[in-house]
C-alpha cells in the first residue's frame, strides 16, 4: 500500500485536503461493507427468490384464467 506523506508546512489546505481525503475513504469503506452485506444476506436472497417465485406463479394463474375466459366468450 503507498503512504503520502503531507507536511503541515507545505500548505494550509494541505490538513483539510487530507481530512477531506480520510473522510471519504473512510465513507467508502463503509459503503462497501454495507454492500456486500446486502449481497451476501442469505435470508434477504432466499426471500427474493420465493417472491419471484410467487409473482411468476401468479402471473401463470393470471394467464389461464384469462385464456378460459375467452374460451368461454366463443
């Protein structure tokens, strides 16, 4: 990993950049975390796949009842 080392004297901006710097780092760190988090929760993924499940399901239902319906118009 490379180090940067800012010398106070250099600059006055130079402290703030550097915070500036640490705080987003630090903000997308977490971000990170938080994400594979959301990727990796088993519950949260079998959950999705069941509701994906019972939409499919009912979007098949959906489609017979239609289709018996126009059999029975004819």
């Amino acid at each position: 990993m490379n180090t940067l080392t800012v010398s106070p004297a250099s600059s006055p901006a130079s402290g703030g950049l550097a915070d500036l710097a640490v705080r987003a780092g630090l903000a997308l760190a977490r971000w990170g975390r938080r994400r594979t988090i959301r990727r990796t929760d088993r519950e949260r993924m079998l959950r999705a796949l069941a509701e994906r499940s019972a939409s499919r399901d009912a979007a098949d239902e959906n489609a017979r009842i239609h289709a018996a319906g126009r059999l029975m118009l004819m």
